[in-house]
C-alpha cells in the first residue's frame, strides 16, 4: 500500500509558475512508477507526465511538453512537478498516482487544485 499526499497548488496568473509536490508513505516508493493528472471542471481526468522508479525516463503529455518538468527523490519518498509558463486551461485539480512495474495507476492522492488567471 503506498498513500500519496499532494500540496503546492493555488492561484496563479497566467505566464506564471507553480511547484507541486506529492509524498508517498512507505518503504517501497522506489518501486512504484508515479505520475500527475489532471482533471479540469467538466473533463475527464487526464495524463500530465510520469516517471519511471529511477527517475531515468520521464513522460509528458502534448499539451505540457516543454514547460512541465516531473522528478523525484526516492530518499525523501517525493515526486514533484514543477509547472511553468502557466496556462487558463492548466486550471485543474491536479492528482499524484503510482502503479507498480507492471499494471494500472491504482495509488491516488487526494488531489490539489490549481487555478491560472488570465
């Protein structure tokens, strides 16, 4: 069992930069591969980036590339998305997951709402 909790979402203007973070409890964080998604008001949830157990290889969706960055520190137990040049349509609640290897993202937090301003 992993329990995920997120923090660092608010308000910010458009153009501007916010820094989540999410920590895991447990011993076995380095085994879990984690990620952020997103679920804006009357969307679906969707992908945002992941990153594998080694923090190696990382993964963005179209929409983020170039101005999101994912990491994580597994001595601390912590992933972190780092979001800038913020965009209206980033506004979302925003979620940390993990999954083992192998099977689906079945670890989630509680969620963290962002709000950018235009």
């Amino acid at each position: 069992q992993v329990q995920l909790v997120e923090s660092g979402g608010g308000l910010v203007q458009a153009g501007g930069s916010l820094r989540l973070s999410c920590t895991a409890s447990g011993r076995t964080f380095s085994r879990y591969t984690m990620a952020w998604f997103r679920q804006a008001p009357g969307k679906e949830r969707e992908f945002v980036a992941s990153i594998i157990t080694t923090g190696a290889g990382t993964y963005y969706a179209d929409s983020v590339k170039g101005r999101f960055t994912i990491s994580r520190d597994n001595a601390r137990n912590t992933v972190d998305l780092q979001m800038n040049s913020l965009k209206p349509e980033d506004t979302a609640v925003y979620y940390c997951a993990a999954r083992a290897v192998v099977g689906s993202y079945n670890f989630w937090g509680q969620g963290t709402h962002v709000t950018v301003s235009s």
